[in-house]
C-alpha cells in the first residue's frame, strides 16, 4: 500500500499522518509534498509517532479517511492460518496547538491475551523553510536539545539562544516505561493483559508549546471534543447563510467551504494589541496570513460572513510597513504579503518574517475596505482606518510607481519572489513562447486592483471621511489610469490585454486569465470587456472546468505549470465576478457551472489549483500534484460563484 497524508487542521494547528496514522517525518509524494509531522506556527512539533504491537508495525484494514478526525483499523501482522490476535481502532485529531489519539485495543481471543503496545515519539522542532525542496541549507548553532521522562509521559525541548520550544506527550493510562531508542526519540510502552475478547482504551495527548506562546493552553480530552470545537466553529461560519436550494451541488460547495474556512482561521493581532481570528491561505505551506489571499477570501464570503473582512483589515493594518526595509521589501504604507513565526524568520535566515513582496495587496486592502464599509454600513471601522488608508494609497502613488511610471511595477527579489503579483512562480510572467519579463514589472491585474482601489477610496474620502478634494485627485487618477491602460496593454492584434509590460515598456504578449481579473474591477471600457470575457470561453482558455491561467496553444502553456496553464478555482471566481459585471451572464454560469462540477468530482472541496487538462479528454478533473487541499481561496470561491450566477 502507499502511504498516502491526511491533513487534519485547526486554526494554526495541523498534522499530516499516513495511512495507519504514523508520522515517519519524511516528506510527502513528489517534491513539494505536504511533510509528515505536527505543525505549529512553522516549527514541527512532532517529527515522529509511530504505533507497534508487540514489537512490530501493524498491518492496515481500514486506513486513514479524511476528515476532521482520522480513523483508522489495524491488526498486528499474521497469516490466513493465525488471524489477528487482536484489533486496534485508532482515532487523531488536533485542537489549538495540540493532537490527541484514542487508541482501543480489542482482543480477538476467547483467553487472556497479553499484547505489548507501544508509541515511539519525537520531535525535531525543524523549521517548515527547511523541508521545501529548494535545495537551501539553514545553519543552526548553539542548539541544545533535551528529552526529559515525566511520570506520564516525555517532554522534548529545544533551545537556540533566546529562541525555545517545547513538546509535552502524556498517556492515561500512564505508560509502564519509557525507553530510550538509541536515536533521539523515545518509546512509550504499554503491556496490556487483556480478558477474553475484551478491550483497553488508551489516550495519548501532545501539546506544542512554541516559542513566544504566552496563553494557558490545554490539550483536548479526546477527538470527539475536538470535533464539537469544530462544529462549534462552522455553526458560526454558516449562521444566516441561505444556500441555494435550486443548485444542490452548489449549496453543498458554499457549506464544505465555509466549513474549512471555519478550520483555516489563526490568531493575529490588530492595531491596538486586540486578538484576532483571520482566514489562513492554506495547508500544509501556508497556514499563516498571507495579505492578498486573506483579501480575496475575505472579499468573496463578505456578502454572507462580514467578520473575517473586518478582523482581516484590522490584522493588516497593524501589520502595515511604516519604514522602509530592503530585505523584507517594506515601503511606508505598503500591505503585509507574508508573515511568519518560525525560527528561521525569527533569526533573519529567511526574509518572511513580515516580507512586503506583493505588489497586489496593497491595492486590494482598499477594495476591501471600501467594499466592506459599502456592505455593512460600518463607518466606524472605516474612519479608525482612515489613516493605514491613505497611507495605502500613498504608496501606491510614491513607492508603487503610480506617479512616475503611470503604473504599480515591482522587480524581482533577490531573496524572496521574483513576482510580486498573483501568478508569483519565477517563469509566471512570460511572453507566449515563454520569455520571462525582465526589470520593472508592470502587471495587468495590478492595474486593475488599483483602479478599484482609487475609485472606492474616493467613494470612503467624500462618503465618510468628508474630504471632497481627496475624492475628487483619486477619482482623476483612476479616470488617468484607465486611459493609459487601454492605450498600453491592448494588443489590436490578438483583441486582448497583454499579461504585463516589462522594464522597457514593451507588451509581454502571452494570452493570460489575468485579464478576467480586469472584468471583475471594471477597468476596461465596455467593448473591450465584452471581447475579453467572450474570448476567455474559447475552447483554448477554457477547459471544461475552468479557465486556464495560460491559453492552450501557446509555447509557453503546460497544463501542470502552476501558472501556466493550469486552472485556479479563485482566479476563476474572480472572472465569474467580471463576467457578470460586464453582463455576460450566459459566459459566468458555464464558468461556474463548470467549478461547481469540478467540486462535486472532488467532495465538494475545491483544491488550490487543477490541472489543466481538458474536460473534452478526461471524464473527472485531472488534480495538481503539490496543490494545497485547503486553501481558503478556494474555499471562499463557490461563495463567490452565489454572488456571481445566484443559485440558477
């Protein structure tokens, strides 16, 4: 059997196990495989948990299912002529910081049974920058690590400098021993005298501590509580949201993602210290606030959940750079990309710490808020963020490059990401035969943001702020932009918008879904949108679930390029939007009938990214083999997809 990973995930929690619920701590199928362990705010917190009977690993009869528990049924090894002498029923799941197992032990046998039992554990403490398969070598001095034996269990602790961790295992019952192995980790062993066919119930419970958590933590009693925290937390996601009833598959694609976005939210701080709840990108890289995704999530579920827009501003406003900061890419008044916890970040080894590379999430931080405000009439909110607002858009005029080139450019990062807009894969940005753009980046989608930006500014500046002379220039730069867009990008040639211009001003031609991003914000005149919506559904953009990043044909399109030519369930949301803006309603229900099929194929839960195979070749959608299983875009797509083509 191949070990395949489970995720289960819980706020800035999760673990990834295998088919029996082991952790070997080896990376997963592929080169950007999710990594086995128990993660917690970037640091693995459990590197290994493996379960053997009397002393050997137990065969599988049911593996793992996911799940926001795991259950799985294994028996010890044996033969047809001498069944299992007992059977084990195991359950995982994680809470806040925490994994919890039930373990049942059921005898087989009609006399007393003994059976040795036993968990081996360990935990590495390893950072998640040093598990990607970029090749990069961190070095680490002055680490100390230390195993201590407690009376139920064994506590791991890891030191660098000030940097400290922690991993607490405990047993009820507690163990009979804990034994050294000779290689770091320790096993909890168990002798179990079993009745005839009666049972042992055992509970193992692990509590991350990592550095710099200061709250009272505690660790679940067993996976049922975990799984009512987690009803608990969906419950609240889905009140008041009325499904459609005419598009089941759709209600059930609105309810699985509200249901992960309930489990994808983790702590943030706002501006005054206040503790937040904001949507994660996604597991396993990316649990933590990502600027731009946390601002589309939140922008797609905020006509039915307003609260992640309102804690995702307030987290990004405390967040915003007030400094400049070459490393980190900081300029005043610029919108977090990235943060991050780990020790990696904490000691400067990786610039993500707070890393300002996202040439996007600036502009989208003011949609967000003027939409937020448009949408629920909270004026309060929008005069306490008056200030990070026009900060915003200062940097999109002064650092941004509004003022001096006409547009939002940004250059490639020697030490972070060499595109600084969604499609930020190094070779994203590239004419149709492939050609990377060079210099300073113009990016299409960009523009658009930043046209939607300057006009809901300007509606915030005469509506709540009272300041008609400020509505009045950001109104003008929008009018401005606009015009020296339509000149710049359009090709006459092809009818369409080049993806980018590069350094020199020349058009980087490749035919790219970015250009439905420009539908949703409206930046182009009528005309031009209608040729561009309509050229999207053509057979080489649109693959039958969906439209490709890049159109088939082109030298440059691979249908499992991560952005060149493969197909994003919220860039396709975002299109959707735009078609219906521009009134090509038959165009946005084929797109999102086509995600919500997609979804079905898939239980309902819509991945990071397929591939992009044509539906024409292949009955079900074909996945993307490093995708993100939870990722909170996608998640929030089918809300957006409601908003789009209503429940028809």
């Amino acid at each position: 059997m191949t070990d395949r990973h489970h995720l289960l995930v819980y706020g800035g929690t999760f673990a990834a196990v295998g088919d029996r619920g082991d952790i070997s701590g080896v990376p997963g199928p592929g080169a950007a495989g999710s990594p086995e362990g128990l993660f917690v705010r970037d640091a693995r917190h459990l590197s290994r948990w493996q379960l053997t009977v009397d002393g050997a690993v137990p065969e599988v009869l049911s593996p793992v299912a996911d799940g926001d528990t795991t259950r799985c049924v294994l028996v010890p090894r044996g033969g047809r002529n001498e069944p299992p002498s007992c059977t084990l029923f195991r359950e995982q799941a994680v809470g806040d910081s925490a994994f919890v197992e039930s373990l049942r032990v059921v005898s087989n046998r009609p006399v007393p049974t003994t059976v040795r039992l036993a968990v081996t554990a360990d935990a590495d403490f390893t950072d998640q920058f040093e598990l990607r398969s970029d090749h990069r070598t961190y070095a680490k001095t002055g680490v100390v690590r230390r195993r201590q034996i407690l009376d139920d269990g064994v506590e791991f602790t890891y030191r660098r400098g000030e940097w400290r961790s922690c991993t607490t295992v405990t047993a009820e019952p507690v163990p009979d021993a804990v034994e050294e192995t000779g290689t770091g980790a320790r096993r909890l062993v168990w002798t179990l005298e079993l009745e005839a066919h009666g049972c042992a119930e055992l509970t193992l419970r692990v509590m991350a501590r990592p550095h710099g958590e200061r709250r009272t933590l505690r660790v679940p009693r067993s996976p049922a509580s975990v799984t009512g925290q987690l009803l608990a937390r969906e419950d609240a996601f889905v009140e008041g949201v009325a499904f459609p009833t005419g598009w089941p598959e759709l209600a059930a694609a609105c309810a699985r993602g509200l249901a992960d976005l309930a489990a994808l939210q983790v702590r943030a701080d706002g501006p005054d210290g206040e503790d937040l709840l904001v949507p994660a990108a996604g597991a396993p890289w990316f649990l933590t606030l990502l600027g731009r995704d946390a601002l589309l999530t939140s922008l797609f579920v905020l006509p039915y959940q307003p609260r992640p827009a309102a804690a995702t501003l307030l987290a990004l406003a405390a967040a915003q750079a007030t400094g400049t900061g070459p490393e980190s890419v900081a300029q005043p008044g610029k919108i977090v990309h990235e943060v991050r916890h780990g020790e990696l970040a904490h000691f400067g080894q990786v610039p993500y710490g707070r890393y300002y590379g996202s040439v996007d999430a600036t502009p989208l931080f003011l949609v967000l808020l003027g939409a937020y405000v448009e949408r629920t009439g909270d004026t309060a909110l929008g005069r306490r963020l008056e200030p990070n607002a026009r900060a915003a858009v200062g940097w999109m005029l002064d650092h941004g490059g509004l003022t001096s080139r006409g547009y939002l450019v940004y250059r490639a990062d020697q030490g972070g990401l060499a595109n600084q807009n969604w499609k930020d894969s190094p070779g994203a940005i590239c004419s149709a035969d492939g050609t990377r753009a060079t210099g300073a980046v113009t990016a299409a989608g960009a523009q658009g943001y930043a046209y939607d930006a300057l006009r809901r500014t300007a509606w915030l500046a005469r509506t709540v702020w009272e300041d008609e002379k400020y509505a009045a220039l950001l109104e003008q730069a929008a009018a401005d932009l606009r015009d020296r867009f339509q000149r710049d990008f359009w090709m006459r040639d092809r009818s369409f918008p080049a993806l980018a211009l590069d350094g020199e001003g020349r058009q980087v031609d490749a035919l790219a879904s970015d250009a439905g991003h420009l539908l949703w914000s409206g930046l182009l005149d009528k005309e031009y949108g209608e040729a561009v919506g309509r050229r999207l559904l053509e057979p080489d953009f649109f693959s039958g679930w969906g439209v490709r990043t890049l159109a088939a044909g082109q030298p440059a399109y691979h249908p499992l390029s991560y952005h060149r030519g493969s197909v994003w369930p919220h860039d396709n949301a975002l299109i959707t939007l735009g078609l219906a803006r521009y009134g090509l309603h038959d165009e946005a229900r084929t797109v999102a009938h086509a995600l919500v099929d997609a979804a079905t194929a898939t239980g309902h839960r819509l991945p990071e990214v397929l591939a992009g195979y044509g539906r024409d070749t292949h009955a079900e959608p074909v996945p993307y083999p490093h995708a993100c299983v939870r990722e909170s875009r996608s998640a929030a797509a089918p809300l957006a997809l409601l908003t789009a083509v209503g429940g028809a």
